[in-house]
C-alpha cells in the first residue's frame, strides 16, 4: 500500500480499526507472499510458451516429413525415407513435466494461501462483530468512537442538510423561525 493510501485510512477511524488489528498484518504478509508465486507463475508461464513454441516448430517438420514419406511411399517402387525430429523438450534434462510439476506445485501453494486469508478474514470479521456489541445510544457517542464527519453542515455544502439563519422580515427584523435546507444527500 502506498503512503497516501495508508495516510488516509489512519485518518479515517472505521478504517483505521481494521488497518491496526493483528490478522490485518498476517493477510499482509500472505499476500506478499501470493504476489511473489504470481510472478514466479508468470515466469513459469513464459518459459512453457517458448518451450511449447520450440515444440510447435519442430513437430511441424516431422509432421511434414512424415507427409512427404507417406506420399513416398505409396508410388510404385519409392524408397521408404523416414525421418524423425526429437523435440526439443524432450531433449532439454528438465523437459515439459518438469516445468508443469512446477506451476502445479505454485498453483496449489495459491489456493492454500487464498484458503488461509479467507480462514484469517473469516476470523476477523467474527471478532469484529464480537466487538460490535459497543454500545453507542447518540450521535456524539458516535462520534467520540469513529470521529466527526468531514463533511459539516454548513449553506455552503449542498450535500448535507443545514439550517439557514432566520429570515429579515422589514421593518421588524429576523424571524424567529429557522429554515431546514435539505441536502443533496436527502433529496
């Protein structure tokens, strides 16, 4: 997470109490260690691309000279030439199984992080409805807990309701009454 992300969800107070519990550290570290196998997968991914591309090439030459001898052979008194291509892969001391046990075993090492996260956020979502149970019975123990909006109600902000100052009324001065402005967020 970069600094402004990470500044702005210590100032925001909901978001700050998930940012500072102790499993948000070790879905932290989790996830470091899901993007390192994804770049690892990655390079796997490429090298089977050109080891299967090699691949590609060379059995489409034996196929074709497989084609050639075939056609060889079917006219009267052809000699029968066979050649065969060993591919590459098969050659290499690490060949196409290597490579595909490889992205298998990154593959399952994924899903049993993917497992463990979910298993974390599970487990804190449950302590957070345990300690959901804070009893807030007003506005200002809502506030004191998660902080003020940063939005206030003032004429100026179309978005929250207000209430306007009192009219002038001529020749008697300001009203009594006070006017609710209703916000955009209302409406």
């Amino acid at each position: 997470m970069d600094e402004w992300s990470l500044r702005k969800r210590k100032e925001d107070k909901i978001c700050s109490l998930g940012l500072q519990s102790p499993g948000a550290e070790k879905i932290k570290a989790i996830n470091a260690r899901r993007a390192e196998l994804l770049r690892e997968q990655k390079a796997l991914a490429i090298g089977l691309r050109r080891t299967v591309g090699e691949d590609i090439v060379v059995q489409r030459s034996n196929v074709k000279a497989q084609q050639v001898a075939v056609k060889k052979s079917r006219q009267m008194f052809g000699s029968m030439e066979c050649r065969h291509n060993k591919l590459p892969s098969e050659e290499s001391p690490e060949g196409l199984e290597h490579t595909l046990q490889n992205v298998l075993r990154v593959s399952q090492e994924l899903e049993a992080l993917q497992k463990e996260v979910h298993q974390l956020e599970k487990a804190e979502k449950q302590e957070l409805l345990k300690g959901s149970q804070v009893n807030v019975n007003s506005l200002n123990d809502w506030f004191g807990r998660y902080g003020e909006p940063k939005r206030q109600s003032q004429p100026v902000e179309m978005a929250r309701s207000c209430l306007m100052k009192p009219r002038r009324l001529p020749f008697i001065g300001t009203s009594n009454a006070v006017t609710l402005r209703k916000g955009h967020l209302i409406k």
